[in-house]
C-alpha cells in the first residue's frame, strides 16, 4: 500500500514539473534529485569499505549541472532576448569551463585529494569511487536538463519515463506469475528471463501505443494546460497552419523500446549489484514502500543517455510538428 500511495503522490508532481516548471527550476528540481541519489551512491561506497571524498563528490555533481543548465540557456535563448551583461558572463563562463573541469580536472584534485589517504593504497580506488559518482548521477540526470530544453523534449522525455515505467511494471507481474528461470541469481535473485522478456515486449507495446496516439497525446496534454507544442528548433516564427506529429515507423519505434528497455533493466541490475557487494537492501529510506531515490531511478540513469542518443540522432523528427 505504501508503495502504490506514494506512486500516486509522485507521479503528477513529476509530470508537472516536467510540463510546466521553468527550465531554471526544472533545473533546480533535478539537482535536488542528484543531491539526494549522490548521497545514497556514497553511503553505498561506504558500505562497501571505501572512503569517497564526499565534498569534492557534491561539487563535481553540481559543476556538471552547472554546465549542463548553462549549455541548454544559451542553447534555447532567442537572439532578441535581453540578458543582463552579469548573467550573460556567467553562463559563458559555465558553459566554457563547466565541462572540462568536471571531466579533465576533476579526476586529477581527487586523486590529489586521495595522497593523504593511510594506506596509501587507498588513494586510487577512493578517488575513482568518488568520480563516479559524476558519470552515474551528474551527467545522466543532466541530461534531463538538456532534453528538457529541446523542442518538444518533455513530451520525448515523458514517453521515455513511461516506457521505463511499464517495463518495470511488466516484469515486477510477470516474473512473480511465472517465472522460473533466474537472470542474474548473484545480482538479483528475485528477476527472472520471463520478466526480463516481458518487460521488454511490454516497452515495445506502450511504445507502439504511445506514438500511434501522439496527436492525441499531445491534445490531451494541451487540454490539461500542461503542453503547448512547440515547433522544430528550425521554424521559426512558427507557421499559423494547425501542426500534427508525424507518425514513427514500427521499426523504429520498436529499436527505441528495447534499446531504452534493456538499458533500464541493466540500470537496475547495476544498483542491485552495489547494494548487494555493500550487504544493503535498499540505498535509502527515504520513499515509503520504494526504499531510497536510487532505487527509484536506477532504471533510468541508464536509460536517459540512450534516449539522448536516439533523439540526437534522428527521434527528433517525430517529435517535430509538420
């Protein structure tokens, strides 16, 4: 009951936040989120015998959202937008330096940072633990920032959460149904191939539903006051003519779903295998019935760089109005 209550509780809030929080925000939300999932992945290396450097940890995480919040303004700003001369420095500034510094320069100070470590031995696996924590929770959660900002991107970023979501779904009920044959017994003893299968085959159905009935997805959306479709970055201003989203291939759409599924179900695997190596259950207490925020959103740390992919690399056009 627990869990379904706060399923309920959350949900709308993120749906919400998603259609209608300005970016900065948005932003601000997300990064509360990586604080929170931060701290539960350190706790985890703890667990397991380390000694990350958890200060240094915090501000890579928030330069890499810096960065990323940086990136997706100028992006999305119209060249007639004012901007005050302080502002418009210090996104220039974050967009320019933001990212070298958590990629090349990060990974140095830890490991300057780990020299005082006894034994020293310790110094270099404390240091890449520490920086992990960047890849895992910084960039894969900015890139909800980043998808955020593009045409149509909560729509995209939407359809990618429920495909996740009815994965999840389909294999949590299917494997306890009739599943016999177990996945990965010394990771997660409880998945099974049939759940595995089904959450796969259950991804490929939503997402077939999903773009079949985008339009009316998207009026439904728009109803709700939730969504006001925006035209490809390109057309500008846009055209008076009514706007409809082109439809997806079937192929297509199913590569999409079992890509993004298979990378959600390896997210979940990945996190089991932490918390098991650190003889813990869950990463946190924090969501009734859910455990802590890693636990709910392991699935999609690996699933949101492969969405990132798959629109930059020709998704767009479906989420594009012509």
């Amino acid at each position: 009951m627990k869990r379904v209550i706060t399923a309920v509780i959350l949900i709308p809030i993120v749906v919400i936040a998603l259609f209608k929080a300005p970016l900065w925000l948005f932003a601000l939300l997300v990064f509360g989120v990586a604080v929170l999932a931060a701290h539960e992945y350190l706790g985890i290396a703890k667990a397991q015998g380390f000694q990350p450097m958890v200060g240094a940890g915090y501000v890579f995480v928030a330069l890499s959202f810096a960065w990323v919040y940086a990136f997706a303004t100028m992006l999305t700003r119209q060249p007639d937008e004012p901007l005050s001369r302080t502002w418009t420095v210090v996104l220039v500034i974050g967009y320019t330096w933001g990212l070298p510094a958590v990629t090349f320069l990060a990974p140095l100070v830890l490991l300057a940072i780990g020299l005082e470590r006894d034994p020293l031995s310790k110094a270099l696996p404390d240091a890449a633990v520490s920086y992990l924590v960047v890849p895992y929770v910084g960039f894969t959660l900015g890139t909800l920032i980043f998808l955020r900002s593009l045409p149509n991107g909560a729509l995209f970023l939407l359809f990618l959460m429920l495909l996740v979501w009815s994965g999840d779904i389909a294999a949590y009920y299917v494997g306890r149904a009739i599943g016999k044959h177990k996945l990965a017994p010394r990771v997660s003893p409880g998945k099974t191939w049939e759940g595995a299968i089904a959450s796969v085959l259950g991804a490929i159905v939503v997402g077939t539903l999903l773009f079949r009935f985008m339009n009316p997805i998207s009026d439904g959306l728009q109803t709700l006051r939730l969504f006001t479709p925006a035209p490809h970055a390109t057309i500008y201003p846009p055209p008076s003519a009514p706007w409809t989203f082109p439809m997806a291939p079937f192929p297509v759409i199913a590569i999409f779903a079992i890509c993004v599924n298979v990378a959600a179900q390896l997210g979940d695997l990945v996190e089991s295998a932490m918390k098991r190596g650190a003889g813990v259950k869950d990463s946190g207490t924090l969501l009734p019935g859910h455990g802590g925020v890693l636990d709910r959103i392991d699935a999609l740390l690996f699933a949101l760089p492969v969405g990132l992919i798959f629109y930059v690399g020709g998704m767009a056009r479906y989420f594009s109005q012509s």
